[in-house]
C-alpha cells in the first residue's frame, strides 16, 4: 500500500488510542465519583453518631457497635478503593 497507508494506519492508531485514553479517564473519573459518594455517605452516618456523643455524652451499646462497626466497614472499603486496579487515589 505504501507510504499513504502507513499513514492511514498511523492516523487510525493514534484515534483509537487517543479514545482508548478517554474513556480511561471518564471510567476513573466517575469511579472516584462513586468512592466518593460511598465514604460521604458512611463519614454521615459516623457524624451523626459522633455528635450525638458532644450533644448526650454517651451512645447506647447499640449504637456504639455500630458505629464501630462503620468505622471498620469505612476503613476496608476505602482500602478496597485505594486498592483498585488501575486507580490508586484515596478518597475524601
């Protein structure tokens, strides 16, 4: 084919791996958006716990189980999160 397409296959490989890169940064992108939402959402409900300490000095045992229970379940997820292949940054 010659040297035309060489550049054709050229052009065509740097399209695909240029949209290749995209949707790699669109996918960590809206990965992180999810991390993110799921750490807010848990750091909610720790807050929620954690003023009720300030506010009534103590929690119930049940309420103290859980709130162990979330800081434990917010630590291995953000580990899990940090851990994922492909995007290595922590969460808020």
């Amino acid at each position: 084919m010659g040297a035309v397409g060489d550049v054709g296959r050229e052009f065509l490989g740097r399209m695909r791996s240029g949209a290749n890169e995209r949707l790699d940064e669109q996918f960590s992108i809206g990965f992180n958006e999810a991390a993110n939402l799921c750490v807010d959402l848990l750091n909610q409900k720790i807050n929620g716990l954690m003023n009720k300490i300030t506010s009534d000095g103590s929690l119930s045992t049940p309420e103290q189980h859980l709130l162990a229970g979330l800081n434990s379940l917010k630590s291995e997820m953000e580990q899990g999160l940090y851990d994922y292949p492909g995007v290595g940054t922590p969460t808020g």
